[in-house]
C-alpha cells in the first residue's frame, strides 16, 4: 500500500489478525516515512496488533493500492487507503480472480532488500 492512513481499516486488519487472519501489508518507504514524520502512519498500530508489515527499502515507488485475498482474489485500484483517497475523490477499483496475477504479491513480499518490519525502514 503507498499511502495508508486510515485508522478505521487498520483497525479493522487487526482484528482479523488477531483471529487468526494472516494479514500482511506491504509499504513504500518513502509514504511510510512522510507518513511517520506527520503522526499519520498506521504502521505502529498494525504492527502492536499482529499484521506483518514490510517496507519496500528502495528509492523507487511502490505505488500499488492493491490486496489479494486466499492467494486468488485480486483488488487493485487508483484509492490509497485514507480517509480522502476512500471518501472523497474519485478513484476506480478493479476485482479478479487469478492466482498468477496475485502470486506476483508473493514475490514483491519476499525480497530481499526488504525492510522485514517497518521499523527497521530507512
């Protein structure tokens, strides 16, 4: 997710994760630390309750605003997930199923120079 700070929607990924949901976000680094640095970064709060965050440690964009649900379905879309991206602009939103497609989630977690929890970001 590049930019995420809507607190309702943290919320509510904690408490799946919290029932046992496995629940990952995947951040870009620099939306993360701008949003750190303003007091508006959701991260400290999925981390406190059990969602797996990782950050994407490069200086290019990770500009994805999309998830992927049992591995198959993919929901993609323009939103950022704040309060303005969700309620007040206008912003398209895209649903498939395709296990090849979403499985390149799989690979975008797994790097290598991945910050392995927002707290360790540059």
């Amino acid at each position: 997710m590049y930019s995420f700070t809507d607190r309702e929607l943290a919320e509510e990924l904690e408490k799946l994760a919290q029932s046992g949901v496995k629940v990952r976000v995947y951040r870009d680094s620099r939306e993360f630390n701008d949003e750190n640095q303003r007091g508006l970064s959701t991260t400290a709060m999925l981390l406190a309750g059990g969602v797996a965050v990782r950050v994407r440690d490069s200086r290019d964009l990770m500009h994805f605003k999309s998830y992927v649900i049992d591995g198959a379905l993919l929901r993609t879309g323009s939103a950022n997930w704040s309060p303005t991206g969700l309620k007040r602009q206008d912003n398209d939103v895209h649903y498939e199923v395709d296990s090849a497609l979403a499985g390149q989630f799989k690979s975008m977690w797994n790097r290598a120079s991945n910050a392995t929890s927002a707290s360790a970001a540059p």
